[in-house]
C-alpha cells in the first residue's frame, strides 16, 4: 500500500509517493521513496490517472 503527499515547490506542485513493503531484521518498516511530477498541461483528472498508475 503507498500512501500519497501533495507538495507545493517553488517549481509547480508534485507528489511524494511512499511506500512500506517489508520490515527489517530489526521490526523496522522499510520505505521506498519516489516523486511524481505531472506534466504541464495536464489536466486534474489526468494528474489523478496518472497519480493512481504510479502508486500500483
């Protein structure tokens, strides 16, 4: 499960995906990082689509 953040830069806006997929020897939950940044142009339904497609 990956867990989405809008982040507002002085560049535009692009979303933080994060996800937890295991745990480590310690119990510790191991997170992958990964930014998303729409293209210009794009609408907020298309944003959304592509948003989705990038978290699965």
């Amino acid at each position: 499960m990956a867990n989405t953040c809008k982040i507002n830069g002085v560049n535009g806006i692009s979303y933080q995906i994060i996800g937890a997929h295991r745990r480590d020897t310690n119990g510790k939950q191991v997170r992958h990082y990964q930014t998303f940044t729409p293209s210009p142009g794009m609408t907020a339904r298309q944003t959304e689509k592509a948003l989705n497609a990038a978290t699965v």
